[in-house]
C-alpha cells in the first residue's frame, strides 16, 4: 500500500508530463492578423485570450464576443474574417508544400464569417472543406460569406480579387446539392431537413457592415510612417 501510495504523484507527473508535451507539440495552423474585442480560443479544455499575432491551432474552438471580430491568416495564405457572437472551429490543418499530401476542414458553429482560400485549396481543392451544421461547402478556389446558425445558414459567392481565376462553390447536404458559379449568387438552407435552395443573387447586409468594420481596424494597424 505504501509503495502504491507512493507511485500514485509519480504517474501522475508522468501523465501531466505528457500532456504539456503534445500541446507543445502541436503545429501552428496560423495566426491572428487583426482583431477587435473579446475573442478567446479553447483548445482541450483550456481557453486562452487572443491578441493580434497570437497562434491557432487544429482542433481550436475560437469564439468572438458582441461587437467583436478576428481576421485569421492560415499559413496556406487562407484568411478567415469571423464577425461578432460567432463561433468557428479549425477541424483539421495540414500544409507542408503544394505537392504533398495537405488537408484544411472548419466549421462555423454560429455567426458570420467571410474567407479567401489560399494554397490548399488552388492546388487541391478537394483537401479543403468548409462546413456549418445544415451544409458543406465543397471548394473549388474562391471568396465565400456565409451567416449560419445551429439549424439555418445562407452562404454566398463572392467576387474574387483575381478576376482571372474561374471560382466556384457547391453547398451539400443529405437532402440535396447547388452549384454556385456566379460571383454575387448564393444559397439558403432554412432548417435542418431541407436541402440547399436553387442558386438565386443574394446580399448579406450583416457580412457587408463586417467588411467595412474590418477595413477600419486594418487601417487603424496601418503603421504611420516616422517623420
């Protein structure tokens, strides 16, 4: 019995030893670009405050407040803009170069958010997958917004930076799917059991104030040149 009460901080140094080892371990899928606000990741049950530069990690939960938002910069040169109260999940990153095997999955829980895909997307789109919890957005190199909730979302095609790259989304579920080719058209999912509705030219008001709001903090981490 003694020996066993002895053992027992032993292991469990052991294990705590370990645990630490494998957090740090972890590879960075990118970093904070700019922020507003109350915005907090949660990685393993530990929950950590973001400042501008801080990392993000696979499997993070992050979470902006009201009147918050983040611009994340992935190390693909993906950027994600997620808009106040939203929650948004980093499943899976993987990046080494263009031609090995790279895989990039996320999810938005809830809220808004808007996103430019970079490497792994333009050399594989298949390797990177989008989702909310009503649809999947299939990639095929593109600027998409989308607002969505725990049982609705309305996703839209945006108009790319580079006008000469051919751009393209397909929003699934089990109930069926659309192909969204035009820059300005998008989707609606209304409920949990209804499949996505015909491609039609959509406005997401919420997504355009999140833009204006985010060129404003851009701006403001503009450094002024010395005089």
């Amino acid at each position: 019995m003694l020996m066993t009460h002895l053992f027992k901080p032993l292991i469990s140094s052991f294990i705590l030893f370990f645990i630490c080892l494998s957090a740090y371990a972890l590879e960075p899928a990118g970093k904070i670009a700019s922020l507003k606000g109350d915005v907090t990741a949660t990685l393993d049950g530990e929950t950590r405050t973001l400042s501008k530069g801080d990392e993000v990690f696979p499997n993070d939960q992050i979470l902006t407040q009201k009147k918050s938002i983040a611009e994340i910069k992935f190390i693909d040169d993906s950027n994600f803009i997620l808009g106040p109260d939203s929650e948004f999940k980093i499943d899976k990153f993987t990046y080494n170069k263009p031609d090995t095997e790279n895989s990039f999955s996320t999810k938005l829980v809830k809220g808004t958010f808007r996103f430019v895909t970079g490497l792994i997307a333009r050399y594989k789109p298949d390797s990177m997958q989008v989702s909310t919890a009503v649809a999947t957005i299939g990639i095929r190199g593109t600027e998409v917004s989308a607002e969505a909730d725990a049982t609705s979302a309305t996703i839209i095609l945006e108009e790319p930076e580079d006008k000469s790259r051919k751009t393209a989304i397909e929003v699934s579920n089990e109930y069926g799917s659309v192909l969204i080719d035009q820059p300005g058209y998008g989707t609606e999912i209304p409920d949990q059991y209804s499949p996505p509705s015909p491609a039609r030219r959509m406005r997401l008001r919420t997504i355009e104030n999140l833009m204006r709001s985010m060129q404003s903090i851009q701006r403001v981490n503009v450094p002024r040149p010395v005089r």
